[in-house]
C-alpha cells in the first residue's frame, strides 16, 4: 500500500483547551478515501526518561503518587522538557533533582511515543551511568522516594503488574538488550 493511501490532511484546528502543561485540540481531517472525520489530540511538550545505572548492577526508580490513577506508581526517573532546552539537559537536569545523582557518562538511545493515538507526546531515553551522589533538588510540591533495583527484578515486577508505567517498561526493553549485550550502547 503507498503511504499516500494512509496519511489524513488537517483542514481545520481549534485549540479546544489550552493549560500550563498541554493543549487540547479538536482538527477537522480529510481521510485518504476523501471523507471527512474529527481528530482530537493533545500537543505535549516532550519529555525524558532515565536509566541511571549504579555502580552495583542495579537502576535508579522511583515511587511516586500519580494524581489522575490515584496511586503510587514505581518507575524511572522522567521529566517534562522545558521550552528551548536540550533533552539532555532535561535528563541531567531530572536525574539530579528527583534522585540527587548526577553522571560521569550519558548516552542518548532513542525516543518512544507513548499514546500515539491522541497525542504527540514524545519521550527521549537516556543511559546514564558514573553515578554519583549529590543531593536532589526536588520541585516544591514534588514526593518520591528513590529505589535500586536490578534489570531481572524491574522485569518481574512488570510482569507481576507491580510496574505498568509504559516509559519504563519500554526502557527497561533497551536496559535488558544493553545488559545482555544485543544492543550497543550508543556512542
């Protein structure tokens, strides 16, 4: 099938919401047999994901209350990039403020997109290990607590249902395949 039998052609946009965060925004399309539809979908600035690896083996998680589940959620250190700043300075940036480590080497390894069907969220993995400790620099308002755990346990832990965030069961994907040496870490 030709991709052009595929792609939809915005025809209209209305920002339906605007927030501090995201913007929701209802586009009126053409669909490749000519009709038309609605699309509804929220514009996210991006974000990062980190696997702080320590110098034992074991990743840097978190555990943390997330508000629209209602529940505390273990997964890796992550945050929103800012306007204008470099996603690696938004992991470096995340890293120290959520677990107070900072690292000797960073590696960039891919992006994943975690609800492609309504919004155009990205988020960018980052390797990070010559790990150090140096305090966190938490947001107000922000609560965590910072856990080791190695790559075979996080996997149980998602199998078990204990892990369901999707950034970190799809990084733990890349930590596996590093650790077991199938996938180079980039340079």
């Amino acid at each position: 099938m030709d991709d052009a039998e595929l792609i939809e052609q915005e025809l209209s946009s209305q920002t339906v919401y605007a927030g501090k965060l995201l913007q929701v925004h209802r586009d009126g399309v053409r669909l490749p047999d000519g009709s038309q539809g609605v699309r509804e979908w929220i514009d996210h600035p991006g974000a990062v994901v980190v696997l702080g690896r320590l110098d034992n083996g074991h990743l840097l998680f978190e555990r943390q209350f997330r508000y629209p589940l209602r529940r505390i959620f273990l997964e890796l250190p992550a945050g929103k990039i800012d306007a204008g700043e470099h996603p690696l300075d938004t992991a470096k940036r995340e890293l120290r403020e959520e677990t107070g480590y900072k690292a000797r080497v960073w590696r960039h390894l891919g992006v994943m997109h975690p609800c492609i069907g309504y919004s155009n969220e990205r988020i960018e993995l980052f390797w990070a290990h010559g790990l150090s400790y140096v305090g966190h620099e938490r947001d107000h308002g922000e609560f965590l607590d910072v856990v080791e755990m190695g790559v075979g346990d996080a996997l149980l832990a998602v199998r078990d249902g204990e892990i369901t965030d999707a950034k970190t069961i799809s990084a733990l994907l890349w930590a596996e395949k590093i650790l077991a040496g199938d996938w180079p870490v980039p340079e």
